[in-house]
C-alpha cells in the first residue's frame, strides 16, 4: 500500500521500542524521513541499528518529561530533516 508519504518528515517520540518503533518502521518503509527519540542510549543505539537498514533521518536521547528537551528537540530536527510535516508520539512505558 502506497500511503504517499516519500517526502514527508516525522518526529516519533519513544521510537525506539514497541509502537514508537512500529510506527517509525512504518513511515520509513513509506519513504518518510524520519527522527525518533528515547531516554536510554543503549536502547537508542539498538533502534537505531535495527532502522539503519532502511535509514533514519535523526536519533537522540532526551527525558520527555524534561520539556526543555523536547523543546530543543522539536527545534533541531526540523533543520536536519527538512521541515516537518507529521508528529508521531508514544507515550507508554512512563515510571
């Protein structure tokens, strides 16, 4: 299925496991580009490992619960993958 996303640009909160990285899966499989963010460099590193065979756009390790973070990260990735055109968020696995 053709969804018409190549071109497109997406943030994917949490896209490093479960639904966030479905998703980002997804939207890159569709030709989106694509940045995703977690709390745990290590799960990081194993997103992106597991993404970089279809390749992603951005990663970064942030506290979604330190807006300031978020913030900054809104802000930037847009610079480095174009602009943004779609905002994914997961919010499961909150302690």
């Amino acid at each position: 299925m053709d969804l018409e996303l190549t071109g497109k640009k997406a943030l994917v909160s949490a896209g490093h496991k479960g639904i966030g990285l479905f998703i980002a899966r997804r939207l890159l499989e569709e030709g989106a580009q694509v940045s995703i963010c977690c709390r745990v460099q290590e799960e990081l590193d194993q997103a992106i490992e597991s993404l970089s065979v279809i390749v992603i756009g951005l990663a970064c390790m942030l506290d979604y619960l330190d807006f300031r973070q978020v913030f900054d990260w809104q802000v930037a990735a847009p610079s480095l993958v174009s602009w943004m055109t779609d905002f994914a968020t997961s919010v499961s696995g909150y302690k």
